[in-house]
C-alpha cells in the first residue's frame, strides 16, 4: 500500500467537492507526491478516478481504513 505524503479530508462533502480540492491543492504539490483523499460520497468513487484521467494524474488505489473510504492520488506532473 502506498503511503501518503498528504491528507485532505474531503468527509461529509458531496461532490463534485473532493474533486475540487484535489484540483486546487495538487499544483501546490511537488511532483510524485501522493495525495490521499478522505470522501464518504459514493460518487467520489468514480469520480476521482475520472478526473485522474481527463488531468493526466495517477488514480493510485482505493483504500478503506479506519476513517473509511480514501483515494490515493499521485501527481504526475
């Protein structure tokens, strides 16, 4: 399992709202740096994925831990 540079805990918003923190914090990031996002929407499950896609960044894994449901992301570039 990958483990986080950073944490955004996204829990309790609806997206598109993960997806606009990521967008807004991974340019700040250096490049490799991996983000794991805290989301408890169903939606940010295919929605994450989706925007790693159309942004050319790395959808790394879906993980569940004791806060629930996360998603890695690596910034490609």
């Amino acid at each position: 399992m990958t483990m986080p540079d950073e944490v955004l805990d996204c829990r309790g918003q609806r997206c598109p709202l993960p997806v606009i923190a990521v967008a807004r914090r991974l340019p700040e990031l250096p490049v490799g740096t991996v983000v794991r996002v805290l989301a408890d929407d169903p939606a940010a499950a295919v929605d994450l994925p989706a925007w790693c896609r159309m942004r050319g960044q790395e959808f790394v894994a879906r993980v569940t831990g004791p806060d629930g449901p996360a998603y890695d992301v690596r910034r490609v570039h």
